[in-house]
C-alpha cells in the first residue's frame, strides 16, 4: 500500500512528540504506522495556504500514485478575512476531482468550528469553518471520497487536546485523530477517540490567565507575522517529501 498525505500544519503534525530526526510525529505517522507494512510519504508544510499546497504537493502526490491519499487544505486561508469562499470552496473541489480515481482511496477533513472559544471573534471563525465543512462534505459525496469529520467528533473540542496555541493538536489530539483515520479506514479498534475526558472544573481566574498568556504567547506574534508578511513555513520542506518504508511494529 502507498500512502500519501497532502495539506498543511495539521497534516505535518505540529505540536504532537518529536520523532528521532526532531520533526512531529503527527496523526498522519501514527496512521501510517498502524497500517504498516506500508509506503509513505508527508508532503504537508506548516503554514502553506491553498494555492501552495496545489502547486508545491498536489503534482508530487499524483506522481507518487499513492493508494491512500489524505488532504487537507484551505483552513489557512479561511482564517483570512480578505478570502472569497466561494472561490476557494470551488477550487477545493476542483482539487479533490483530480485526486479521485478508480482503485484510489481519498480522505478529507471537516474542522472544529471551536475549541473552546467564545466571544465575537471565535463566532466569526466558527461560521466560516462552518461553510468550510459544508463544502468538504458536498465535494465528498460528489467526488466519491471519504470524510474524518471532526467537527462531529465533539470531545476535540476539549482543549486538553490542544498546544496552547489553541491552533494546533497536543499528543492526546493526534492520538484520537489518527483513530479516527483509522475508523474511517476500516481498522479502528473501537470509538474510544469520541469519548469525552472526565470535566475538570476551572476557575475564572485560571481561565482569564490562561487567555492572557494566549493572547501574549500566540495571538500576538501571529498577528506581527501576518503584518510582515511571514509564514512559519517560509522555507521549510516537507518532513518526507519522498516514500519511505514503514516496517510492521
């Protein structure tokens, strides 16, 4: 079996343990890793938005003439304000109908709307990710794909899954959607990544300083790097942009 998995910081596995050579395991290595023996590849950038990841992996991935392929792209630029939608929802689709063909299998990916957030902002973001999962449902049933639908999956909306970006998956989230991968695959063992943790009370105080220290930490900076036009993923290359053998476990 060839594996391939195409998209962004979700798909390289930010935030998730180091492997031996210092880049992320991920949920994508965790899969491929139970789906062993296999061939595998992780053409994902952190921080590349559409037209990237359709011009720097897409072509590669093809050519690799995987079995499996994952994408995931887009939610980069829905985060943007100045994004047409429609436009971008179009070219999502058009993407996903030269992934498809006979004999090949293509996994999708809908978003959380919100992990944890509220206010006026987390509502913006919430509503656009919801018009993004709409679409990737649509373009899956039109095209023959298979969707890990996340936003259904509602214990991920617990930020004990998540880095304290509130952006990217800990450990514990890609754990559970590698599960979900797997479920969707037809090699899960069982719908424990759906159940939730045990509620732990938290006070305001705690709360209101953890958002303090976000705002500082995370929001901030990425603010300064959208200003100065700066990308976490100027420069960097894929983790294995070419096939590797991954050996049974």
């Amino acid at each position: 079996m060839k594996l391939v998995c195409i998209g962004d910081s979700f798909t390289e596995g930010l935030c998730d343990v180091t492997r031996p050579d210092g880049e992320y395991l991920g949920w994508a290595d965790r899969v491929a890793a139970a789906l062993a023996p296999v061939e595998y590849a992780n053409l994902a950038v952190r921080g590349k938005l559409f037209d990237q990841i359709l011009a720097d992996q897409v072509p590669v991935a093809l050519d690799l003439q995987p079995d499996v392929v994952t994408f995931h792209a887009g939610g980069n630029d829905v985060l943007r304000r100045g994004t047409d939608l429609d436009d971008l929802f179009a070219r999502y689709n058009a993407v996903v109908g030269e992934l498809v063909e006979p004999g090949r299998t293509v996994l999708l990916f809908t978003c959380l709307t919100r992990a944890g957030g509220t206010g006026r902002l987390a509502d913006l973001i919430a509503e656009r990710f919801e018009a993004f999962n709409a679409n990737v449902r649509a373009t899956a049933s039109a095209h023959g794909a298979r969707v890990v639908d996340l936003e259904e999956i509602t214990a991920l909306s617990d930020r004990r899954f998540w880095y304290t970006d509130r952006l990217h998956l800990n450990p514990e989230g890609h754990k559970r959607v590698a599960a979900a991968v797997l479920d969707v695959l037809g090699r899960g063992t069982g719908d424990w990544y759906r159940q939730p943790l045990p509620e732990v009370r938290t006070s305001r105080r705690a709360a209101l300083l953890a958002d303090v220290a976000w705002v500082n930490g995370h929001f901030v900076p990425w603010i300064w790097r959208r200003v100065r036009g700066v990308s976490s993923g100027d420069g960097r290359v894929a983790k294995d942009a070419t096939m590797r053998s991954v050996p049974p476990q």
